[in-house]
C-alpha cells in the first residue's frame, strides 16, 4: 500500500468518526490543536489497526511522534510495507 492510499485511509477513518480534517495542516499536531483529544487519538489508532490488520506496538511507539496527518501517514506506512 503506497503513501496516498494510506493518507487516504488515514483521512476516511478520521471521518468516520466525526473529526474534520479539511483545513487542518498535515504537519500540525492533532492534539496540541484541539482537533482531537488523546483517547480519541488512541481509537483513531485502534481503527487503523483494524482496517489494516496491523498492530501497533503502543509499548514501543511514542504517541507524541505520530499526532500529524503526515507523521501518522508515515508510522502507518512502515508498519504495511
């Protein structure tokens, strides 16, 4: 799965659960800018795991490192390919 696919993925799962994206800047924090808080971050991770059939090892990972659009994208990214 390439980049774009995954962004896109990224974008539809943030948009099934409510939270807009549009005029969000892919390199802003998702948290520090109140577009979510961190438990909704969390079961935005949760669904990409599950869409995915991936694991995200949360004991390994630093949540702070992975809270913009492109960050994400990129974490996501490694983990499919």
């Amino acid at each position: 799965m390439d980049n774009k696919n995954i962004k896109d993925l990224i974008y539809k799962i943030f948009a099934d659960n409510n939270i807009n994206l549009h005029n969000v800047n892919e390199n802003d924090s998702l948290i520090s800018k109140g577009i979510v808080d961190s438990m909704a971050f969390v079961n935005i991770l949760l669904a990409i795991e599950e869409e995915l059939n991936i694991e995200i090892d949360f004991e390994n990972i630093d949540i702070n490192s992975i809270v913009t659009i492109n960050s994400l994208c990129d974490a996501v990214s490694k983990m499919v390919n």
